[in-house]
C-alpha cells in the first residue's frame, strides 16, 4: 500500500525556471558574459545550482569554469535574496496535495535546491504544514540523484521503499528514484520533454498534476 509520495521540487511542484535563470544571469553579467535565455535552464537545472551555473559559464564562453569559484558565492548570495522571483505552483499541485494529505498520505520534498532555499519556496508559495519533510541540498544529504535523501525520508517515515511513490521531472529524477528502489513517475510539465522520461525508464508517466492522486488511488487499489 502506497503510505508516502516524495516530490521533487523545480519543475514538479512548482514553475520555478526564472528564479533559477535571474541569479546565474545576473553572475555572468557581473564578469561580462552574455545572459542566457530563460528556457535554456530547463537543461542548465536539475542538478543543483553549482552544476546549472557551470553549464551557464560554458554556455556563455567560459567553458574552463574560470569564474565559477568565486561566481557561485555572488550565485548563492542573489538566490538567497530573492528565492521566490516569479515562482508560482503549477495548476491543480495545491488541491491535490492536499488531496493526498486528507487520505492521510505523508508528503516530502526533495529537491536540489541548498535547504534553506528550498524551505522558503516550499512553506511560502504551498503552504508551512502541506509537507511532513523537506529536504534541500546540504553538506550530509548528498545531490541527487544520490538516493541519500529518499533514504532519509523514508526513515523519518517509518516505511519502506514498497510504500513510497516519488515524483520528478528530469532524469536525475528518475535515476533517484531508480536508485533508491521506489516506484518512479515521471511528469511531462516540468522542465524536461516525455522522451527523457522514458529514455531513463519512468515506472509511469503523468500530464497532469491531478494523476499524483491517480496514482496513489489506483496503485492501491491493486
């Protein structure tokens, strides 16, 4: 029976793609390099903010990363700024989650965000009790697709990975959740396209934010 759904954050939960672009933009501005386009970061994210601003540097010219040591301190520090700039749920995540919370299914993210960042989006633009746990990037919880952080959750959870489903958008989405055993569902929303979901072998995919409740609903009903 399917107790917990873990959620990856950018991209599944939330439209988050400007916010990721305008700190790493305003670093390559800062050392005379060129911005990229907002939709370049549907590829540039996904795997923390140090790798999305080294494939910006390398984007942009600077594919030696010369800049990148003392440009992520500058990233880190806009970021934390302003996490929320134009950062919006995606269509149908609030009533769903709390769908699933109403049937007494636990929820968490996990996302690869730094923590405090991802703390602030989750509690401010979900709501401060929609979510049992969150987890963000620290030094203990290795980024994903590291399955540290689905571990961790589970424990906190009491459950095993048979009784978790998690959720993402990305391939290091799916590669977690293929990681740490859990059944894996890819969203076609996000920043990725169907192809990578199904190249990276999603258990299920879904294209709507109403099929999280499906998904629980049928798989229990099994």
């Amino acid at each position: 029976m399917i107790k917990a759904c873990i959620f990856d954050l950018d991209g599944t939960l939330t439209r988050t793609q400007e916010s990721i672009a305008r700190p790493i933009n305003m670093t390559l501005k800062h050392y005379g390099l060129k911005a990229q386009p907002v939709e370049a970061y549907n590829y540039f994210a996904g795997d923390g903010i140090d790798n999305a601003l080294r494939r910006a540097l390398a984007a942009s010219g600077d594919e030696e990363g010369k800049f990148f040591s003392e440009g992520i301190k500058l990233c880190r520090k806009w970021m934390q700024e302003d996490p929320l700039y134009h950062v919006e749920p995606y269509e149908y995540v609030p009533e769903t989650l709390k769908k699933l919370r109403d049937c007494g299914c636990k929820l968490a993210v996990f996302s690869n965000k730094p923590h405090l960042s991802a703390v602030n989006v989750v509690e401010t633009i979900l709501g401060k009790n929609t979510f049992d746990h969150i987890q963000g990037q620290t030094d203990r919880i290795p980024i994903k697709p590291d399955p540290t952080g689905v571990f961790e959750i589970l424990d906190r959870f009491g459950l095993s990975k048979e009784e978790c489903l998690y959720f993402g958008d990305t391939n290091t989405d799916m590669m977690t959740g293929k990681n740490a055993g859990v059944y894996t569902v890819g969203v076609t929303w996000g920043f990725r396209p169907r192809e990578e979901l199904e190249k990276y072998h999603a258990d299920r995919i879904i294209d709507c934010p109403k099929d999280f409740w499906t998904c629980v609903k049928e798989m229990n009903e099994e």
